[in-house]
C-alpha cells in the first residue's frame, strides 16, 4: 500500500486515495479476508504514509551530500 501511495506521491502532494485503492487492487493488494481495500481505510493510514515519506525525503536528501 505504501509504495503504491508513494509513486503517486512523487505526482501530487495529495494522492488521490480511489487512485491508490483502484492501483492496489490492480497489483493484487487487499485488506484482511481478501476484502479491497477502501479509500476510508487508506485515510486512516494517510498520515503514517506523509510521515514515512517525510522521513525517507530527508533521509534521501542528508545521503546525497
């Protein structure tokens, strides 16, 4: 989910979530009991993505100097 949620994220500061759960179930990717994933549930999950993303930008930019 989350990698699926970062490539967006390198488009938009705001990736769609239908995109991201329409890309998932495409990839195979679902919820418990094999359910699709839904974009409420990405939402819940939406913060931890921006704080990961956050953390791995910086992480990336401090490697590159």
């Amino acid at each position: 989910m989350y990698n699926i949620w970062a490539e967006q994220r390198v488009r938009s500061d705001a990736p769609a979530l239908d995109a991201v759960a329409q890309d998932c179930a495409a990839q195979g990717i679902t919820a418990q009991y094999n359910k699709p994933l839904k974009a409420d549930y990405l939402a819940e999950q939406a913060v931890d993505f921006e704080r990961r993303w956050q953390t791995l930008v910086r992480h990336h930019a401090d490697a590159q100097q």
